[in-house]
C-alpha cells in the first residue's frame, strides 16, 4: 500500500483529495497539511511514497518546496496539482518540473465527487508516481556542459562522425516523452544552439490545460522558439512545435504539419507512435527520432521501424531517467543507435549531424573548458 503526504493550503482540497485516495485500497492517505515547512517537517518524521503538491501557498510555495523535497538526502516523488487557468502558478508548476516533480495534475473542482474521469486520471497518476525511485536532483546549468562533452568524446561515449560519403542528413528531428519528460526536453533543447538547422517535433504525454504553459515555459529557457503545432504548418529550421492535446500530431506528404483526431495510442493522444509512422511515410530514414523519460512504451515500436529505414535514433539512459519505461523498451528493442543523457543526445546529434571533424570539435570544446 502506497503512502500519500497532501500538501495543499486550501482545506477543501485537501478534503476533495483524501476522499478520492481513500477510495482506492492501493493508496493510504499518511498525512494531510496547509503548507510547505508542514510538509517538509512531516517528511522528516513519517514515512511517504508520494507527496500531491500544492502550488499556491502562503510561506514556501509548491515550487520551493519541491526543490527542497528533491534535493534533500531522501527525496520523494512529487505530483503537482495546479491550476492551469492561472498563468503565475503554471510558471511556478514548470518551475517544480524543472525541480524534479514527476508530473502535473489540473485541480479538482468543487463537483469532483461526480467527476469519475477526474478521480480516475489522478489515482493512475499517484499510484504510477508512487512506485518510482527518484534521486537527488542537483541544479542543472542553463546551457551546453561544455566540460562532460568533451569527457564524453575522451572516454569513447561519442563515437567517431560517419564517413564522408556516409553522412547523415535529416529533414525533421522528433521527440516523444512522458513522465519526467518536461525536464528532459528542456535539457535537450538547451543544449541546441539558436539557429538549429532542423525542425524539432515534440509530443509530451501532458494533463489537460497545460500544452500552453510547457511551450511558454520552454521558450524562457531554452534557446530555441517553442510554439503549440496548429493544423497545416509548414514547419521551420530552429523551432519546436509542440503537440495540442488531444490531437495527434503527424506530417503530411508536402511536409505540413497535421493535427489527427483519430483514436489514442498506447492510451494516450497525442501518441509518439503515431507522430513517427507518420514521419517514417514521408521521410523515412532521412530524419532523427528521441525518445526521451516516459512510462510505457509509446513510440518504441516505431523507433525500431526508423533505425531499420536509416534514421538516427537516441533514447535518454535509466540513470537521467525519471522513468525508464519508453527510452528502456527501444533500447531493449535495438531501436536506439545511441543512449545517454539528453545534453548527451544534444551533443551527439550536432556532431552526427552538422558534420563537424573531431580535432575542431575538440578544440572548440577544449576552448570553452577555460571559460
């Protein structure tokens, strides 16, 4: 049985919450508290599996909190729960993805005892949270880790640009992801340069109402524009589309960008199966496919698809991983060409891609250590 800490300064909520936990006989509601330090003391003296985690609260917040949850000695799964139609809390809820919560949740409404869809989408998300083991998370730099690049192409982790007659040339590069995935593809596209010379589709398993606050949320920290895909784009060099929700994003044959309301996938829509079959038709080998941390196994199939085709793959390893469920399953397929972390993708990417010679990329890598 998995034990819950609530953390929500609103009483009602946390009434709503508990009522809806307690009627699952997987979960036991452990604690219920008002504030940030209230839960942080909590934790210090009980054990938790899994702690639901408001945003707006009086004292420490929910972001604040939850980066002193991940960083301590024993950190603790986070799903925040927020309200998606207050633009500040959405800042501060990708602010605590950033600080290591595994996933977002929409807040409940008053009526939610009659909600079963509600009540059923937050038991599968705590009991999915709850059975994760996460690590102290240390503070990410904001961009290219120059110093473990280089430790990387050192230590043979990169491994040597293609022949010249070999070389490999994309059209599109597409990124599927789901829990723990926002702080993943953020690593990822902070590590790009402005100015990436490939379009960048991304499908992100994402709860209702906050699409909008990933993309606003990406575009403040990584270097390239970030926007939600709309039916019949043409996609752009440099800039990432991110998938609606509900609508599964896919490419026509000229190259446009197409929103699909056909049924979910691996039970989810939009589903990185269906953005990569549908890429696989129009560009078969001449593109790059990620698949970064997410439960499940979406997209995996597909990526050994693409690899067969041509494509470059890459799946983010388990030690980066808040879960290992879709980059571990095309892995264990032989669908990824190359697995490490996403500033690690992002490394090997332009190297493979962009084609620079390894005595430039080591003096340029060398060249930046100092500073």
């Amino acid at each position: 049985m998995a034990r819950v800490l609530i953390v929500d300064d609103s009483a009602l909520l946390r009434g709503l919450l508990k009522k809806i936990l307690s009627d699952d006989p997987e979960l036991f509601v452990v604690g219920s508290v008002e504030s940030g330090e209230a839960a942080l003391r909590f934790l210090e003296e009980n054990e938790v599996d899994v702690v639901t985690m408001d945003i707006h609260m009086p004292g420490l917040d929910g972001f604040e909190t939850t980066r002193r949850i991940m960083e301590s000695p024993n950190p603790k799964p986070v799903v925040i729960v927020s309200s998606h139609w207050d633009p500040i809390e959405i800042e501060k809820t990708f602010e605590a993805m950033d600080a290591g919560a595994v996933s977002i949740l929409g807040k409940p409404s008053d009526v939610i005892l009659d909600d079963s869809d509600y009540a059923s989408e937050f038991l599968r998300t705590v009991k999915e949270a709850s059975t994760l083991t996460v690590r102290p998370i240390k503070r990410r730099k904001n961009h290219f880790d120059r110093e473990q690049a280089l430790l990387d192409i050192l230590h043979g982790n990169i491994p040597p640009p293609t022949p010249k007659g070999r070389r490999r040339r994309v059209s599109m590069v597409a990124v599927g992801a789901s829990t723990g995935g926002p702080n993943s593809i953020s690593a990822l596209l902070e590590s790009f340069p402005a100015g990436f010379p490939y379009p960048i589709l991304v499908v992100q398993h994402m709860a209702k109402g906050f699409t909008n606050g990933l993309a606003d949320w990406l575009n403040r920290t990584t270097p390239l524009p970030v926007r939600v895909a709309h039916d019949g784009q043409r996609p752009e060099s440099g800039v990432v589309y991110i998938a609606p929700e509900d609508l599964h994003l896919c490419v026509n044959s000229v190259g446009e960008l197409i929103l699909v309301d056909e049924p979910p996938e691996h039970l989810v829509r939009p589903s990185v199966s269906r953005l990569f079959r549908s890429m696989a038709s129009v560009y078969r080998g001449g593109m790059a496919a990620i698949l970064l941390s997410g439960m499940g196994k979406d997209g995996a199939a597909e990526m050994k698809m693409l690899r067969d085709l041509g494509a470059v793959t890459f799946a983010q390893d388990k030690e980066s991983s808040v879960v290992w469920g879709m980059p571990g399953e095309a892995v264990r397929l032989g669908a990824a060409e190359y697995v490490g972390s996403p500033s690690f993708i992002a490394s090997v990417l332009q190297e493979v891609l962009e084609r620079p010679e390894r005595p430039e990329l080591l003096e340029s890598l060398l060249g930046g250590l100092g500073d």
